[in-house]
C-alpha cells in the first residue's frame, strides 16, 4: 500500500502520536519511515516579538538547529521502540509546511502522517496551523492525527 512514509516530528504530544500511528503502518505496510523534523529560521520579526534579553545567543539558527537535531533523535528512538522496521531522520531548517511537502515531493513519501496540533508558534496563530497547511500543499495523501 505504502512505501515510504513521512512524519513531521516536532516533540509535541500530537507529534508523539502521529510517529505512533506513523510507525504502526510502516510495520503493516514495511514501508520506510521517514522522521523530518523542521526548525524556522530566527527572524527579526519574532524576535520583536519577546522579551529583549540581557545575553542573546551569537547564531540563533544554530542553537535551533542542534535542538532541533535533539528532537529529531528522540523521535527516532520512539520509532524503534514502536518498532518501525526501517527508520531514517532528518533535520532541515525552512517555512515548516513548505518544506514538509517540498521534502515528501523530493523524498517521493508517498505518505505524510502528521499530528493534529504541534507545539504552536506566532506564525500557527497569524496564519493557521501547520497540519492544515500541509493538507493545501501537499502532493500526496495526509493523514492528521
């Protein structure tokens, strides 16, 4: 049915349970699971946006990139627990649901199993949430959990 399936994994609840789902049909389907977690690039904009704080950081992008990597291996050790069969994780910085689909197209998943709600941020407020976005980009079929 199935051979590659793409999970967003930001280390939310809702992210849990989708890698849940995620891996499940992967054992059903031996399709390869793909984890992708996605870090956004620090902006001026946000940063108007918080508190001004005494010590900022020299390379923002950098320290959420390496968290971003720090999820990325929590999640794939949650998918070999859940025994995934076939297991590769990625780290890519970007618009969040821009580059979910641009990497399920890249990738050819031929699923994305993502969760309901993330961890949420300005741009989920102003804009929408990241599930539903991926629903309007995506090539390919998604399923929300």
């Amino acid at each position: 049915m199935f051979k590659s399936i793409l999970v967003p994994f930001d280390g939310s609840q809702g992210a849990e349970g989708a890698l849940a789902k995620a891996a499940e049909l992967s054992l059903l389907c031996d399709a390869e699971l793909t984890l992708l977690t996605v870090y956004r690039h620090h902006s001026l904009l946000e940063a108007s946006m918080h508190v001004v704080q005494a010590e900022a950081p020299d390379d923002l992008d950098a320290m959420m990139r390496a968290h971003a990597r720090e999820v990325a291996e929590r999640g794939k050790t949650l998918a070999r627990e859940a025994g995934a069969p076939r297991l590769r994780g990625f780290v890519k910085g970007g618009p969040v649901a821009r580059t979910i689909t641009g990497f399920a197209r890249d990738h050819q998943n031929d699923l994305i199993v993502i969760g309901s709600r993330g961890l949420g941020s300005l741009e989920g407020v102003l804009l929408g949430s990241i599930s539903h976005k991926v629903t309007s980009f995506a090539e390919m079929p998604v399923l929300i959990v």
